[in-house]
C-alpha cells in the first residue's frame, strides 16, 4: 500500500514537472495553464478526420495509453503520405499529461488545434491537405527533436526537400 501511494504521488510529481518545467515542451504557456486549472475536460477523443496516422502520439505516450489501430481504408493524404492508421486512447491508462497533444504535428508543427485530447483550444477540423502545405512553424531545433517521435517522417521529408530546392 505504501509503495502504491508512493508510485502515485511520484507519477503526480512528474507531471506537475512535466507541464510546468520541460524546457522541450512544444505546448504553450496558455494551454499548460488551461491544463493546470482543469480547464480542459479530459476525453478520450481524437479528431479521426484530421489525424494524419503518424503515430507520434503513441510514440510519446508516458503510460502506453495509445493504440494505432489499422484503417479499413488508408487514406492517401499528398504524395509519400497514406494514413493508414489511427490511434484509439485508453482513457483507463490516461493520466492527462496531454504530452500527446503536445507532439501532435497538426498542433506542434503547424500551429492548428491538435487532434486529439484537448480539442476545446480551436478548430480540430482543419483541410488536412491544404494544412500540409503551409509552412512549418517552428524552430529547427525542435523540428529534430519532434521528429525523432514521428513513424512518419514524409512530411518532414516533404519540407527538407522544399528547403533544398529554394
Ligand atoms: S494525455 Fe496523451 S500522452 Fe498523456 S497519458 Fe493520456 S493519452 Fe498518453
Ligand atoms: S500525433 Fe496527431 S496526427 Fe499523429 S497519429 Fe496522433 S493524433 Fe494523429
């Protein structure tokens, strides 16, 4: 029982470290403190339409909370690009750290709504395609590092290669 609670309140803590203090985080000050005064109710929603299958969701999460489930019907989104699967999240496992949310590339790469988790901070159906071409919006540094959290490196691929032709 000890150890329970002592696991309990180390998963707490980390957290609360989590959203406050990783310097890596890619979620902004306004969302962190929305997570922090439960201003966002957790659900175990994804925007299925605008999800793009890659899988970077699962990749990060701390508790195994998510399951990339296949699609009866991939879905080609731009060229070198097929969503072919989904992530489905066990809301039993979930403990809201929203790190998901947080390396969504819809969210931390081009600045839309991300979809899934905490989907009350904008629009959460975006033209997917049309998304795909706007331009990146942040920093190199942090581009690396989230890719290394993406299945899916095509859209990565997709802007290098527009980079290097310029
Ligand atoms: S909020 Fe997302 S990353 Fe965090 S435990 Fe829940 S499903 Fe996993
Ligand atoms: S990180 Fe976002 S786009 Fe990628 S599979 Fe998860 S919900 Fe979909």
């Amino acid at each position: 029982m000890k150890n329970l609670v002592r696991i309990m309140l180390e998963g707490t803590y980390t957290n609360l470290k989590r959203i406050l203090f990783a310097s890596d985080r890619v979620t902004d000050m306004e969302l962190r403190s929305k997570i922090l005064e439960g201003r966002i109710v957790p659900t175990d929603k994804v925007a299925t339409e605008s999800c793009i299958g890659c899988a970077g969701c699962k990749n990060v999460c701390p508790t195994s909370a998510i399951e990339m489930v296949k699609l009866e019907t991939p879905v080609e989104l731009m060229e070198g690009l097929v969503k072919e699967e989904i992530p489905v999240i066990d809301s039993l496992k979930c403990v809201n750290c929203y790190y998901c949310h947080d390396f969504c590339p819809l969210y931390a790469l081009f600045g839309e709504a991300g979809t899934i988790h905490p989907n009350d901070v904008g629009d959460v159906n975006p033209d997917v395609r049309e998304m795909l071409e706007k331009p990146v919006k942040i920093s190199d540094d942090k581009l690396a590092y989230i890719s290394k959290f993406l299945s899916d490196t095509a859209i990565l691929r997709k802007r290098q290669d527009q980079e290097n032709s310029k």
